[in-house]
C-alpha cells in the first residue's frame, strides 16, 4: 500500500525532463513491437542497439518465374566468364555467393542511410534470405555491426548496380558508424553489367524490374516502386505509418531471389544460347560477347544454331557478323554465299559486304576484274565517312594498275 503511494507521489512531482525521456523510451519500445507484428522476424539486441531481423527459407520447390530451384541445381555450375568480359573458367562456389541488396533514405550522399539491408546465400538445397530493419537511425551502428558479421574475405558478393550504389553506401556508413574501416571480401559480381551485355539491344531498360518480367517471366503484384521507397520510411520514423512498409521489405526480398535466378540465367544464355534465346537482338548480342573474346568458332556455332531466326527477321546486320566468323574459321566458301546474299537487296550491310567480296576476289581468287566490279558497285553507296571514301579510291587505283598490267 504505502509502496503504490510513493510511486503515485513520484510520478505526480516527476520532472518534466524526466517524464519525456520515459514517453520516449515507451515510445521506442513501441516502435519496434510495432514492426516485429507488421513484418516478423525477431528483435535483435546487439552492441548497444536493437533492430529487426526477418528470415526467409525458399525451399527446393520454389518456382520464380519459369524455374524452380530444384532446377537450378541440374545446371552446369557458373562460372568467371559468364559475368566478366574476360573472365576465366573456374566454377564459382555457390557456398561463397552473398546475394546483396539494401534500400536507403536517398539516392546517394553522406546523408543517405540504408534502412533495411537484404542478404541471400545458398543453403544446402535451399534458399534463405536475411533482412535487417532499421526502426530508428540511433541504432544505425548496431545494425552495421551485425551486418559486419554477414561478410568475411572468402565472400563474394552478387548484387545489381551494387558496384556503384549500395556497396559505396554501405561503406560509407560503416567508415561513419566506425564500424569498419576497409571491408574487406573476395569478389563482387555485379549482375546489372551482364544483364546489359546480353538483353539491352531487345529490352533497352535494364532494370531490374523489366528484366525479371521479360527474362524471368516473374510478374510482382502490389509492388512499391523504388522512387516511393523513402517516402514510406520516412512516414513510419514520423508517424509509424505502416500501410507500406510490410511491401518495401517484399520488394527487398524479391530484389535478392531474383538475383539469384537471374545469375543462372545470364550463365545458361551464354552457354546453351540455342535452347534459351528466340529473339535475334539476343542471338546477336551472345555472339558479340563471345567475338570480343575471339572466340570465332563459338560465334559460328551460336549464328549457325539461330541462322533460322536470323533470315526469317532479315537481320542482315547479324548475318554479316556470321559471315566474319566463317572467314576467321576458315569457312570462305559459307562466307561469300552469305555476303553474296547480303549484297542482293539494298540494306545497311551492302557496302561492307561488298568490300569484303573485293578483298576475297581479289588476294584468294586472283581475279582483279570481279574485284573491280564489287569496289565500283560499294563507291556508288559508300557512306559519307571520309576514310571509307578514301579507302575505296585506294583500293579502286590498285585494282586498275594491276589491270593495266
């Protein structure tokens, strides 16, 4: 009795400054009760500070888009080559991989700070997804802390534009929170390049987004778009709002297991382009890859496998391409077919096809007369460029001296 009289005095001659530090830690405590019910996942307590951590275990028979990982795991394994121009041919360890993706409070700068940081890894036959959630910036240093933790010098990081965007941020924030000065991991595969290598000539928008519904024909439904993602964490540090908070962490996780399906699907086009690819801007941009390579008889086969595609579309542009990889194999006679076939209609390709039955007739055949007649035929259509004009009058006065003779 006289125990619940004092604590009624106290209360009554509490001071003010007192009164609000307590509001304030109720409201605090609040706070992240309110978040554990709206997303899950648990309340970590860690080195001073709380946050959220939710996880997510996609089993064998998930399907995202048009494959399950079941699947994945009957494919070749992935390799260097298949995201780097000159990578080389060693598998990569699956059990290395670290699927990254976070959202921030802005687009860059000191100021911006990532409130909810998404990591996926590969777990026997499975999938899991850890997000951790910021409820309020005081315990930003926490979160970073535990984050710190996900990385280690074997890791290899996967992300998307995550070599310009969410590494820097998060490094910064480390450096800022002294959390870590130099991060240090084995890799950092940044899928955005691959995909832009192989799907920008089709799709001209490489975001993620577009990529997954055109290539992993995985449709998202209710999804917030990445421009409104700080407005809602924004809404919730003011008011608590949550009407689309719950959404901002799907998009997040979806972000990373796309990742994952997306790193296989950049490797399988590459490798098997035959069986995955109906489309010659695509044909054309896998046999690009593998002609920086010099891998001239890889771009023979992939054209000779969509040779079909490529004539019903009229792509004289990749049948031109074709025809460099039959020269540089070896194949002249599969070349002067091609570029006989290209010089029969007028299209973009004429002049160049033309040049190179000039140069065929004129060092393999010997026959400077037919070599006359391709080179006057490309310099009624050669192009305004002054070094193509001159090339042709040089080539065109060699011819006749040799003639002449």
């Amino acid at each position: 009795m006289l125990r619940d009289k004092l604590s009624k005095l106290d209360k009554h001659f509490r001071s003010p400054e007192k009164k609000e530090i307590e509001e304030k830690a109720e409201t605090e405590y609040n706070r992240y009760r309110v978040a554990q019910n709206l997303l899950g996942g648990e309340i970590c307590d860690f080195c001073g500070g709380s946050f959220l951590k939710i996880a997510s275990n996609f089993s064998s028979e998930y399907k995202h888009g048009n494959l399950t990982i079941n699947q994945l795991a009957e494919f070749a394994p992935c390799r260097n080559v298949h995201f780097e121009q000159f990578g080389d041919q060693r598998p990569i360890d699956l059990e290395k991989l670290l699927f990254f993706d976070m959202e921030t409070t802005g687009l860059g700068g000191s100021g911006t700070v990532p409130f909810l940081i998404g990591f996926g890894s590969v777990v026997g036959d499975s999938f899991q997804v850890r997000q951790y959630f910021l409820p309020d910036y005081p315990d930003e240093a926490a979160m970073l802390e535990a984050i710190r933790e996900e990385i280690n010098e074997d890791t290899i990081v996967v992300s998307y534009n995550g070599k310009s965007f969410d590494m820097p941020i998060l490094v910064d924030r480390m450096i800022i929170n002294r959390v870590e000065r130099n991060l240090k991991y084995a890799g950092h595969i940044d899928l955005l390049h691959s995909a832009r290598r192989l799907y920008r000539r089709r799709l001209r928008s490489c975001t993620l987004s577009n990529i997954e519904s055109n290539i992993l024909d995985f449709q998202r439904y209710g999804d917030v778009p990445g421009e409104l993602v700080p407005a809602v964490y924004f809404k919730w540090l003011n008011s608590m709002g949550t009407e689309l908070l719950g959404q901002v962490v799907e998009h997040n996780l979806n972000d990373i297991v796309s990742l994952y399906f997306l790193m296989y699907h950049i490797a399988l086009t590459q490798d098997k382009p035959g069986d995955r690819i109906i489309d010659p801007d695509d044909i054309y941009s896998v046999a690009k890859i593998y002609e920086k390579r010099k891998d001239h008889d890889k771009v023979y086969q992939i054209l000779s496998e969509g040779s079909h595609i490529i004539s019903h579309k009229k792509r004289y542009d990749i049948l031109f391409m074709q025809s460099l990889a039959c020269k540089r194999t070896g194949r002249l006679d599969e070349a002067v077919s091609i570029w006989k076939k290209i010089t029969d209609r007028s299209n973009p390709q004429t002049f160049v096809a033309l040049i190179e039955l000039a140069k065929y007739y004129e060092h393999h055949k010997k026959d400077c007369l037919a070599a006359l007649e391709s080179t006057s035929k490309a310099q009624t259509i050669c192009p305004a460029r002054r070094y193509d004009r001159d090339e042709i009058i040089r080539r065109k006065a060699r011819l006749e001296k040799k003639l002449a003779k």
